[in-house]
C-alpha cells in the first residue's frame, strides 16, 4: 500500500513511525514533514495548507490511503478534497473540524445537547466583551474562537490581564482572524485530562489517557506553549471516571454532531477538567494532539493502520484496539526562548543508542546533519513499567541529546506523580 501522511511536526513523526510497523504499506509519504521524519518515510515540501498540492501528488502517486494529521487543513476540507478523487482518508470532513475550527461553535453545540463544559459568553464587538468583564468573576479565561496553534487561550487572573487579552485578540489580531470572535468563559478549578479517542461517527473507542502540560515554565507558569511533555496513561483518569465521561461527554458528543449532520470520522480529542461537579469540556480538537500522540501511539498494541482503515469504513465496532498496561513520559526540548524568538539552525546530536524514542518536531536538514528549525524542536518519549521508571528514561535521554540553547521543563510527571502517591 502507499500510504501518504499530512503534516510536518512530532505528532506526525509519531503517526508515521507507527504506521511502518504495518508490513503491507510499500511507500510512505510524509507532506511536508521534516528532517527527522525523512529517516522513515519519503518527504516532499508540499505545506500542509496546500490542498491543490497534495491532490495533485495524491493523484499523480496514486496513494492508497491518506492520514491528514494537523487541524489546518482539516478545516480547510483536506479529507473532503482527498476523497473527492477518490483517496480514502483518516480525519472529519471540513463540516466536523469545525469543532475544533470555532471554539463558539463547540460550546454552543455542548449547550445545546446538556455536555458539561464551563460557563461561556461569546463575542464579535470588543465594546461589549470589555463590558462583560467589568461583572465577570476572576480568574476567567480568553479564547480566539479561531486555530491559533494551541496558544489561543490566555487565562486572566485580574482584570486588567483579561482586558488586555481581549485587546491583543481583537485590536491587535495577535491571532489574525482567529481573533475576530472570541469566547470568554469561567475558569474551571481541577486536574486536567486529555483523551484521544477513535471514532467512525457511531462507535467511540477512546485512547489511553494522558496528562499536558501547557505552560512554557516549571511549575505550570509562563505563556501557553503547544505542549512542554506528556505522560500516560493519567493517574486522576480513573476508571469510573472514565465510565462517567463516557456517559456524559464522549457518547454523547458524536451523536450531537451526527445529529447536525457532520458525522465526525477520525480522532476526536477532548480536553477535560475533572471539577468538583464533575468532568467537564475545556477544549476539542479534531485531530490527534501533539505531544499527548508522543506518549499514547507508543502504548497502542493494535496495527494504526487496521484501526484507521476500520474509522474510515465505519467498522469500528468490529475492530479491536489494544492499548499497554505500561507508562510513557515524553519531555519536549525546546529552543531558548520559545514561544517566543528563538534561534534557529544549530546542529542536533543524537545518540544513536537511546533507552527512548525521539520524535522530531522542529528540524531540518542541513547537508546531511539535522538542525534545528522550530520552537519545539523534539519530544523524547521513553516507557517504562510505571510512571516513575518512564520518567526516569526520557530525562536520561534528554541528557545524551544536545543541541545549543536547548530548554526543557525538569517537572514533566510530576503533578502525575505526586497523585499516585496521594
């Protein structure tokens, strides 16, 4: 089979790196990918974003089956250019990515169908989104209703910090576009959880669970990031719970948007806060999340391939989808500075005997040596028994990995760590 992966970061390094394990797939591709997916699968620098690019190649290479990873062209209607010429996919329609694509169109839907998620008021005039938060309590949270890369969520613990990022998102256009409506909702107090789920718009299979951790410093503080690390599976995710959320969200969420005819088909994340009225939705995203993909395709024992090719024929009822007892930590290095100005081009070494998994995220190739070229630059992701032995071997590793100005958080596991023992 030929097999043709969307996407250029270290979710994608993770989806290819798991779909070789199938021995059917003869080519694969990776759009654009990077310098470090080009060890395992065949690049070509068509930008994600480049519908007309990737349904000429897809056509012209006769791809067999394609994976768009990332949410931009998702919501562009990649699947639904792709299957238009007759190339199977894995990924919602650009009807269904709206769910992640508008943030006001995600909480009306959790409104209107009774899924416990914070309480929200949505805006397109700045006037009136100032005047909301002259009454509004504090902390509160500011979301551009738009895709701005994971960092279109400031939470404000005054005032004046959620004045100023309503400003920044709709007189500044900090987010472009994004920005031009926003969602200002109640900051909901509670461990955080992400599930990524399978689903063929009927059947749910939800993932391993796993623990974020958005905030560039140690300790949970400074600006969002993308993702600083990942553990699986989470430890406040407990089987009840999981049972609750199942009843009372994830169920719940797929005939909603079946019921608004846009059957979602892919991997439906959700972004949860476990309250102390209950779990309850912060965020959706219409595609895997990245880094929390880093740590749960390595627990996956079922072929991705199989489990994929079952979602997009609405078979996933039949398909069974195995996941490790194990545990996995992944601890991203970053460039100093990130997210914000970082240099770039500075040479990566990697040992070539690791006790983990480097995914690549932010790199090029550079005659013949990788460098790096992003914020983000890897995810070295190591499993392990338990939590505490998993942990142990990503940061062993981050330590045998260099590259100049490199920036990690040395607590990564450690809210995860500190639940297991209470």
């Amino acid at each position: 089979m030929k097999i043709l992966v969307v996407g250029g970061g270290g979710r994608e390094h993770a989806i290819v790196k798991k779909l070789k394990e199938n021995q059917t797939i003869t080519e694969l591709y990776c759009l654009p990918g990077n310098g470090g997916i080009a060890a395992d699968a065949v690049c070509v620098p068509i930008a994600a974003t480049d519908l007309d690019g990737i349904v000429s190649f897809a056509r012209e290479h006769q791809i067999d089956y394609a994976v768009v990873a990332p949410d931009d062209p998702l919501a562009l209607g990649a699947v639904d250019r792709l299957e238009a010429v007759g190339v199977p996919c894995f990924g919602p329609r650009k009807d269904a990515a709206v769910i992640e694509a508008s943030k006001v169109f995600a909480k009306d839907l959790m409104k209107r169908y009774g899924i416990p998620t914070a309480r929200y008021e949505s805006f397109d005039s700045l006037d009136a989104a100032l005047a909301y938060l002259q009454t509004a309590p504090m902390p509160i949270v500011v979301k551009a209703d738009g895709l701005a890369l994971g960092k279109g969520v400031i939470i404000a613990q005054t005032l004046r910090e959620a004045e100023e990022a309503v400003r920044a998102m709709m007189t500044e256009k900090r987010f472009g576009k994004s920005g031009e409506r926003l969602v200002i909702e109640e900051f909901l107090e509670g461990p955080e959880v992400s599930v990524l789920s399978f689903t063929d718009g009927k059947t749910i299979v939800p993932m391993v669970s796993s623990m974020d951790h958005k905030r560039v410093g140690e300790g949970n503080v400074g600006p969002n990031t993308g993702g600083m690390g990942t553990v699986a599976p989470n430890p406040y995710y407990t089987p009840e719970l999981a049972k609750r959320c199942m009843d009372e969200i994830f169920l719940p969420t797929i005939r909603a948007m079946a019921q608004e005819g846009r059957s979602f088909k892919g991997c439906l994340y959700f972004g949860l806060v476990l309250t102390k009225d209950g779990p309850k939705v912060i965020e959706y995203n219409c595609r895997f999340g990245d880094p929390e993909t880093q740590v749960v395709l390595p627990l996956l024992q079922s072929d991705l391939l199989t489990v994929m090719q079952a979602v997009t024929e609405e078979r996933l009822a039949e398909c069974p989808v195995r996941f490790s007892t194990d545990s996995a930590a992944c601890v991203i290095m970053a460039s100093k500075g990130y997210p914000g100005a970082y240099e770039k081009g500075l040479p990566i070494t990697i040992p070539a005997e690791l006790q983990a998994q480097v995914y690549v995220a932010g790199a090029k190739e550079n005659n013949g040596s990788l460098v790096t070229a992003g914020g983000r630059v890897l995810g070295v992701t190591a499993l392990g028994k338990d939590l505490p032995e998993a942990l142990e071997r990503a940061y062993k590793a981050v330590k045998q990995v260099h590259f100049e100005n490199a920036y990690y958080r040395r607590d990564i596991g450690a809210l995860a760590l500190a639940a297991k023992e209470g």
